[in-house]
C-alpha cells in the first residue's frame, strides 16, 4: 500500500504543481512565468517526487510510464492496474484540489482548466494528427530518457534530474500543440473539471501516450539496453 500512497501522492504533486501553475500563475502575464514556468514546474514536480518517494514506488506518477517500464521488464506486469488507480486518483483529487482553491478567487473562469486538446481545443489550433504524432514521439522519449538514466550503466543518482529536465522539455516543445499530455492520469484529471469539449477528446491522451510509451520501452529493450533488465530505479532484476 505504501508504494500506492507514493504514486498517489507523487501524481496529486504532479497535477497540483504542473496544472497549477497553469491555472493560478500563467493566467497573470505580470507575474512573467509563461509557458516556459508551466513546463519548468512540470518538470519541477517530477524531480522533486522522484528524489522524495521514488525509492517507494519507483516514480512512475504515470500510467504510460508505467506500461512502458512494465515492457522493458522493469516493473512487474501484476502491479500495472493497481498502479494505474493509485495515479489516475492521485491526479483526480489534485484537480478537484486546484478548482476549490481557483474557484476562489472572484469572477475566476474555470474555462479549459490547463486540459489537454486539439483543434479548437488546441492552444496553437494545431490538428488531430499534430497532436496524435507529438503526443507518440514525445512519450516514446520520454520513457528513452527515463531507462537511459536509470540504468546501472550510469552514474546512481541522477536520473531524477535527467527525468525532470526532460519532462521540462517535452512541455516547451508541445505545449503550443496539445497543452501537453504525454501523461493519461494528468490529462483525465484536468478535463474532468475543464468546461470545454476537452472530455470527448480525453481518449487520444490515453490512447497516444500509452502507445509512445510501448514504443519507447520496445526502443530501449531491442536496441539499446536488451542485456539489462531492472524492477526499478535501484530495483532487483527481473528475469525474463
């Protein structure tokens, strides 16, 4: 159950600071954080839970991260579903969270609420297709960057700030595009409160990512790391 809490709690951390800073700061060009602060605390939220309860749970604070762990044969296929409620819940109760505290503030417009979209939904009016391919190519990086960084043929230690800055990253890339997913927990949690159409187009954010992730962990097992095999970051192997 501890390493359950510590998803939970890792991906409420993820959404509160993440979407939070969308919601409550960007919304104040004065305040200067823009869309560079939204990903730098994107980024900001993974490192710091990754050092804080990663060696609990192992700091997925993802579903795709974790499907993808699971392909590499990093993490164990009986703990995905159990791992997916504990994040998609965590996520959910962050942004019920974010809205109590947004809802607040005197005429306070709920309006996208920091979701996910295309099309019109899209912050930069960029198509189905757009987001579907950056929200593939995006996760599948990211889960090259997270084996990479926590295989034994790197220095211990680090990988939470390669893992953060990459995150970081991936916002400032995609964030014009789709509001950035790359995450399915993050992603329902948001438009569950948002009052767009963002909850008819929730299912490419499970779909994209989850699918990014399988290709990234099939990457790193077939043609970069097939001889190495972790349950998690400082994990015991699991054999094949």
């Amino acid at each position: 159950m501890n390493k359950l809490f510590a998803e939970f709690f890792g991906t409420f951390w993820l959404v509160f600071g993440g979407c939070g800073s969308a919601v409550l700061a960007a919304a104040f060009p004065e305040l200067g954080i823009g869309f560079a602060g939204v990903a730098l605390a994107f980024g900001l939220t993974v490192l710091t839970m990754a050092y804080a309860v990663g060696g609990i749970s192992g700091g997925h604070f993802n579903p795709a991260v974790s499907l993808g762990l699971a392909i590499a044969n990093r993490f164990s296929w009986k703990d995905l579903i159990p791992y997916w409620i504990a994040q998609v819940v965590g996520g959910i109760a962050a942004a019920g969270t974010l809205y109590i505290i947004a809802t607040g503030k005197p005429g306070f417009e709920v309006g996208a609420f920091a979701s996910n979209g295309f099309d019109a939904l899209s912050p930069g009016g960029y198509s189905f297709q757009s987001a579907m391919w950056i929200e593939i190519i995006l996760t599948a990086g990211f889960l090259i960057v997270i084996l990479g960084s926590t295989s034994r043929a790197v220095p211990g230690g680090f990988a939470p700030i390669a893992i953060g800055l990459a995150l970081t990253l991936i916002h400032l890339i995609s964030i014009p595009v789709t509001n950035t997913s790359v995450n399915p927990a993050r992603s329902t949690a948001a438009a569950l409160f948002a009052e767009t159409g963002a909850m008819g187009q929730l299912w490419l954010f499970w779909v994209a990512p989850l699918l990014g992730g399988a290709i990234g962990a099939l990457i790193w097992r077939l043609f970069l790391g097939p001889e190495e095999s972790l349950a998690n970051v400082g994990g015991e192997a699991i054999d094949d």
